[in-house]
C-alpha cells in the first residue's frame, strides 16, 4: 500500500511548501539554544570563562603596565574591560565553528536538509543562538568587574551599554568567519587547529591589553590592520567616555564587511557537496 501525504486544508491540489522563512529562523533558532542549554555544566563553564580571564589579565598585566602610558584618570581594570568585553567573543565564534562541524558530522544537518527550510538558515539561526549565549556571558563579566573589583568606567551605564551592543555586532561578524572555516574545513580537529592560527593574532596583535604605540613596530603595523582593533578601539572610547572621532563607524563598517564576506563564504562552502 502506498501512502500519501495529506495536503493542508483549503490548498486542494497544492502541496505543502513549508513554513515561512521567519518561522523558520524562529524554530532553528530555538533549537539551537535548547542545545546550549541542555549541556549545563559546559553552559556554566563558558559562562565563567570570561571572568577569569578578567581577574588574570588584569592581575598580571596591571601590576607591570606603566600607568603613564594609559589615559588620565584611567586605572588599568577599566582600560582593560571593553577590549575584553569584544576579545570574550572570539572563545564563542569559535565553538560555534566548531559546533557546526559537529552537527555535520553526526548527521543531524543531513536529517534537516531534508526538510522544506532553507539551508542557509540554519547558519543564520546557529550565529543567533551563539550571540544570545555571548551576550550573557558579557552581562556577567561586566557585573562582575562593576559589583566585585570595583570597576567605575567613566562613560557610565550608558556608555558601557553602548559599548555592549558594539561588541555584539562586532561578535556576530566574527562568527561567520569560523562558520565559513567550519563549512569548509569539516573538521573538528583542522578547525581547533585553524582557530588558534586565527585567534592568537587577533586578540594579541591588536589594543586590547596595552596601547598600540607600546607594540614592537611589526606588530603595530598588524594591529592597525586587525578589525578588532577598531572594535577595541570604540568600546572603549564609548565605555570610557573619551573623543570617539570616526572610531564608531569604523567598528561598524569593519564589522559589516567581516560579516558580508564570511557570511558569503560559509553559505557557499555549506552548500558545497561532501566529497
């Protein structure tokens, strides 16, 4: 005997092409953060990762920088925490990496191309989840630097709030390039490998822990062209409350140009057959 499939009331004839795009982004997306919730004790590992990191830099590279070289009136933990709040995203940029890999390997983006959704969601609603995660490991490690050590930033809650939502947009670009690495490496272990070849750079070869005149000439040339570096460079002139000039829209244009061409590559290389 052969079964039919039953056809949606009222649509005589017409078969059923699935949802619409944004219920589509809804539902992966959810799926996606049931999926980070249901592992709890690695849930609050990364979200006290962050935190300690806080407490070691600014233990150790607080107690050696030269308070000259820093802005006045500017103690080391606030001059530390927005280039954290942005340096706290890559850990989440990559997971999201490598948890695409993941996915792919134990055939659960098989089992849903299968469905009627577009493919390319499920990188969309996958960079969505991860920010929602990235965005609460934020809250706590501003909390934490506020509440616990004391953190006065000169911006004030407005400020460090804009800061916030810069880092955001600026960690929602970065994912889609470890996304497009994952799509196309399809290998947990060449993606760890490929992270730590991205990652160290990124967060060392830019403003993050001292200023950029401080660095050795080559690595100031490097840092100058790091977009993070640009992200750094706004978070803190908004949570500090100093001159912002073009900073702002620098991050932002960065930002969407990472986003477009990473977005744009991890979409092509998802699609590509599995060879």
């Amino acid at each position: 005997m052969t079964l039919t499939p039953s056809l949606p009331a009222g649509r005589p004839g017409t078969a059923w092409q699935g949802s619409s795009l944004p219920t589509q982004l809804m539902i992966l997306t959810g799926r996606s953060v049931r999926a980070h919730l249901t592992h709890r004790r690695a849930l609050v590992l990364a979200l006290l990762q962050p935190v300690f990191m806080l407490l070691l830099l600014s233990e150790v590279f607080g107690s050696i920088v030269d308070r000259g070289h820093l802005p006045e009136g500017v103690g080391y933990l606030d001059y530390l925490l927005p280039a954290l709040l942005v340096t706290t995203g890559i850990g989440p940029s990559v997971a999201s990496g490598i948890g695409l890999v993941r996915d792919m390997d134990n055939g659960a983006v098989a089992r849903l191309r299968t469905l009627p959704i577009q493919s390319s969601l499920l990188l969309l609603a996958r960079s969505l989840a991860d920010l929602l995660r990235t965005a609460a490991q934020l809250v706590i490690l501003v909390a934490v630097a506020v509440l616990a050590l004391g953190s006065r930033p000169a911006g004030g809650p407005f400020g460090v709030l804009a800061a916030l939502l810069l880092t955001c947009v600026v960690v929602w670009a970065l994912t889609w390039i470890f996304l497009a690495l994952a799509a196309w490496l399809r290998s947990a272990e060449a993606m760890q490998a490929a992270a730590y070849l991205v990652t160290f750079p990124l967060m060392f070869a830019s403003s993050a822990f001292v200023p950029v005149d401080r660095l050795p000439g080559w690595l100031q040339i490097l840092a100058k062209l790091n977009p993070l570096s640009y992200a750094m460079d706004a978070s803190r002139a908004l949570a500090l409350d100093t001159p912002l000039g073009t900073r702002l829209w620098a991050a932002l244009g960065a930002s969407l140009l990472v986003a477009a061409l990473g977005s744009a590559a991890a979409v092509w290389a998802f699609r590509r057959p599995v060879t």
